[in-house]
C-alpha cells in the first residue's frame, strides 16, 4: 500500500471539499443575502439625506431670524389712494372716466387695481370703470376670513357705498368665484358677467405652511427683492406679447406685499383658505340668472385646459367663448383692445335686457 505524499496531502488541503446539506434551503432561488445588502445601502442614503435635510432646515430657520429682523421695514402705500368702506372693510378702489354705463373688474390673485390699467384706460372712453383691491391684496385693509363670500360681499358692498347703479362685472382669474359667488347673492345688483381667465373653482394650493416658521418670511422677502424674480413670473403668465415690465411695474407688483400686515394676511390667507374658489355645483348656478354672461380666455393660458373657455362658458349658460390668439393667462395686458371689444359686446347685450 502506497503511502500518500506530500504533494497529494497539500492537494487535498488545496481542493474545495463538498459538504452535503442534509436540509435544503426552502427558496434556493432567491437570493436572500443581496437583496439585504441593497436595502440597508438606500436606507443609509435615506438616514443620511433626511439628517443633512433637517441640519439645512435648522442651519436656515436660524439665519432667517436675523435677516427678517434685518428687513422688518415696511413700506408705505403709494400717496393720493382712493378708500371707500365697503361691507365694514376700508377699500381701496380706483375709477376711470366719468360718463357712460358703469363697469366694475374683479382682479385675480397677486394683482390689484393698478393692473388693470391697459384695459381700463380703453374702457373709459366710453363708461364709468372701477376697480378694487380685494381684502388680502394691493392697499385695502386685510381683514379676514379671506372667504369667497367674504369677498363677495365687499365687492357688493364696494358697489352700494359708491352707488354704483347695475353694473357689468369682469372678473379676472380667482376673482371670477368672488363675482360669480356676489351675482348669486345679489343678482339684481349687477346687468352682467364675464369670467376673464378664470373658472370659479377652487384652486388648488399646498398644505400649511405655517410648519416653516420664520423661513417663509424669509423666502417671500427675497424673492419680492429680486426684480429678476417678478420679471420671470411676469413674463410666464403674460407671454411674449405683453410689454417689458420696467422698474415702475415691477414696484407695483411689489410694494403691495411690503406693507404693514400684507405677510400675515397673505399666510393668514394661504393657511386657511388658499385662494376664492367655488364647488362647480355652486358656479352651476349661475345659469338660472337671468342676466348676460360671456367668457374670454387665452388660447396660450397653461392655468387652464386647452378646452378650458367652451367648458366654463357651457357650466355658467354663456355664449362660445372668445378666444384670444396669442394671449396668456393675463390676456386683458397683453391684448387689451379684445378684451375691451368684448366686454363693449356684453355691455351691449346688458343694455339690451334679457339674459
């Protein structure tokens, strides 16, 4: 009988030895072992990236402290203002031309009476044209709760006070549910409606952002800062169209959200509401008022579905809508003379009679 070698004993040392396993894994196929490695790698990233989040969040919320303290100035509203008290709010409110039938335009949200000026200056030639600044916006005192029908009914109030006789509204955006909500509460105060880039509905808006404490403040204040910030969101809305806003435009959009308590009304606002919005049931309605209603919208507004004109003009019992080539969401700056030929269209009809 041989005697193994050395060599053969370094082998067999060397050469793998197969165990057998008397009781075989129950799922051979699933490799149980990379599937753990990959779950613990992404919650190490998740652990990771939610640590440095909060380190930001605290680092940030610490320097807005002092800088909000830095630019607590507010500033003051422009001089020579109009104010009416209207349904116990003091109203700011800005009038056209002194003959003709009376117009009254509603703005929408971030806007006031001053953007209304293309349009208004047009209609003046011929009527009487009003505007306010709706509670939460321009240079009316904010007082809330910021509800639609809260805004309505200073708007109705806005047109007892100055005894505006039957007016036609025109009603931008949000504040088409602020007119709309103030026809179904007072239909025999006004002779028509137009829905200018709006539908009425609710819109929608993101959770309470009260949990961002100081650094909201800090955000609004630097974006209201920046020219370059309020020319952006101008041109998006406006589109190519519209002309350049200059120093004196972007002051106007500005300086409404420096004085003292627009920040908390507009948080007041934000958390609580979000902006004027109706149920569609309720905008139904206002079909069965019997008063002339149109609607106009911007055949490039991206607020709205491409088909958004014939839906809310068919939900409110008004004509086809006048769509408008080339205009944006703010169709009554970029295109002021349509708009002004079709609000002269319904004047017409409300002067007319009928519905």
């Amino acid at each position: 009988m041989t005697e193994p070698t050395r060599d053969d004993a370094d082998a067999d040392q060397r050469s793998p030895r197969t165990v057998a396993d008397p009781s075989p894994e129950p799922f051979p196929d699933i490799p149980a072992g990379p599937l753990l490695v990959r779950r613990r790698w992404y919650r190490r990233i998740l652990r990771s990236a939610g640590r440095w989040a909060a380190i930001a969040f605290v680092l940030l919320t610490m320097l807005s402290v002092p800088y909000n303290a830095y630019t607590s100035g507010r500033a003051d509203p422009p001089p020579g203002l109009s104010y009416a008290t209207a349904d116990g709010i003091r109203t700011r409110y800005e009038q056209w031309g002194t003959t003709g039938s009376p117009v009254v335009l509603v703005h929408g949200a971030f806007e006031d009476s001053d953007t209304w000026q293309p349009l208004a200056a047009l209609l003046a030639r011929d009527h009487r044209v009003y505007a306010l600044d709706l509670t939460g916006s321009g240079y009316s005192a904010r007082v809330a709760p910021y509800t639609t029908q809260h805004l309505a009914a200073q708007l109705t109030g806005l047109v007892t006070t100055l005894g505006i006789d039957h007016p036609v509204l025109v009603a931008h955006s949000s504040g088409a549910a602020v007119a709309a909500e103030a026809v179904l509460e007072s239909p025999h105060a006004y002779s028509g409606l137009m829905f200018l880039d709006g539908d009425a509905l609710p819109i929608p808006h993101a959770p309470v952002t009260w949990v961002l404490g100081p650094l909201r403040t800090s955000v609004l204040r630097l974006a209201l800062r920046s020219d370059w910030v309020i020319r952006t969101i101008y041109d998006a809305q406006c589109g190519p169209a519209c002309p350049r806003l200059d120093a004196a435009g972007v002051d106007r959009f500005r300086r409404p959200y420096q004085v003292a308590g627009a920040e908390q009304g507009l948080w007041t606002m934000v958390d609580s509401v979000g902006g004027p919005g109706l149920p569609e049931s309720r905008v139904a309605q206002l079909t069965g008022v019997c008063l002339p209603k149109a609607v106009v919208f911007g055949k490039h507004d991206d607020v709205f579905p491409a088909n958004a004109g014939s839906t809310v003009a068919a939900r409110i019992g008004a004509p086809a809508p006048t769509v408008i080539d080339g205009a944006h969401h703010l169709s009554f700056i970029s295109h002021p003379a349509v708009v002004a030929a079709a609000v002269e269209e319904l004047v017409a009809r409300a002067g007319a009679g009928g519905c």
